[in-house]
C-alpha cells in the first residue's frame, strides 16, 4: 500500500482471509520460447548473379508459450455483498472439456454456490490454451555510391496465419460458458517498407 491506495487491480475477495486469493499469476507463461533465424546471401563474383541475388537478407522467428491463467467467475452476487468476480464451486478436477472451441471448459466440474457463502475454486488455477506465431522479414540492400543507399523489404506478421485461440468464456452464469469466441493474436498482417540513406 503506498498513499493509502492499493497497488493491486482489485481488493481482495475476502478481507478476512487473504489467503482466499492465492493462485497463479494471471501474467505468469509457464513456458515460452523464441527461436531466431536470420542468412544474407554473400556478394557473389559474377557481375549478373551479384546484381540478381546478392545482399538479400531474410529472417524469421518463431514465438511460442504456454496460456495464461484463469478462473471460473459465478457471473452472479453469490454471496450477497455486491463484489464481482466471485468464483464458482469446483466439484471435478476433471475441468477441461474437449479442448475444442466450442467446449474448452467441462461445465459438469463446477456449480454456483449456496447464496451467502464463497466458492472454493482456487483463483487462477486452470491453464488456457497455447500460442505461436511465426514473424518474418525480407529485404534487400541496392547501393548507389559510397553515401547514398536504397533498402526495399517486406514483413510478414504470422506468415502462416495461424488461429491462436482466445482465452475461453469463464462467467459460469453466461450460456457461452466454455467456448473460446476470440482470436489472441493478430491474423496474418503484410509490411512493406523502403529506406534511402544517404
């Protein structure tokens, strides 16, 4: 606390109880990995392929993690004092459906608590889905004199346009409960640049 004001987003669930909240950090990728490639293609010594392929460069990387960290939501004031964000019941461990779009969440593994108490699904305890993309680039460097330059390239945002998925519904009350209905990263997204130095 600095300035009376609490360095948190939200207060705590259970003022008497601060433990209640203990869980993951909802910021928190268990895993992730880049991986970075990059190659210039060398000034070649016949004077048709230097003019041709010479000083191209291309690079790419491939980002990839795990999901972040979620919890089910009653989507309702269960226990009567007009906090939101309360959470459910669990009763299976069993919470994962499928893991498809339409059903991520297995609905049968939780229930709305009893009016006036609190739910005991631990804050932030399931893992959503995954994500990785693959960015690239691709340019090439034409120079005119000792002082004067042109560099042409293109960049790809998610080359292969790859779906990665959303984190999926969580408010228990709500009839899409489960179903993952939005995209995480961008679709694929093209760049063209040109730069002259001199």
């Amino acid at each position: 606390m600095a300035d009376g004001n609490h360095q948190f987003a939200a207060g705590p669930t259970r003022p008497d109880d601060l433990t209640f909240d203990q869980g993951n950090c909802t910021q928190n990728r268990t895993h992730i990995a880049n991986l970075t490639v990059g190659y210039q293609t060398p000034q070649f010594a016949s004077t048709v392929l230097r003019a041709v392929a010479s000083d191209w460069r291309v690079s790419g990387v491939v980002t990839a993690s795990s999901g972040p960290w979620m919890a089910v939501t009653t989507g309702r004031d269960t226990v009567l004092n007009g906090q939101g964000a309360q959470r459910v019941n669990q009763i299976s461990d069993d919470v994962y459906g499928p893991r498809t779009l339409a059903q991520y969440l297995n609905p049968a593994a939780f229930s709305q608590p009893d009016p006036g108490t609190y739910g005991n699904h631990v804050r932030a305890s399931i893992a959503g889905p995954g994500q990785w993309v693959l960015n690239t680039a691709l340019s090439r460097n034409v120079t005119f004199s000792s002082t004067q330059s042109m560099e042409f390239g293109v960049e790809a945002f998610n080359l292969l346009n790859h779906f990665n998925w959303g984190l999926p519904v969580t408010n228990f009350g709500q009839s899409t409960f489960g179903r993952i209905t939005s995209q995480a990263t961008d679709p694929w997204i093209l760049q063209f640049g040109v730069k002259y130095g001199f």
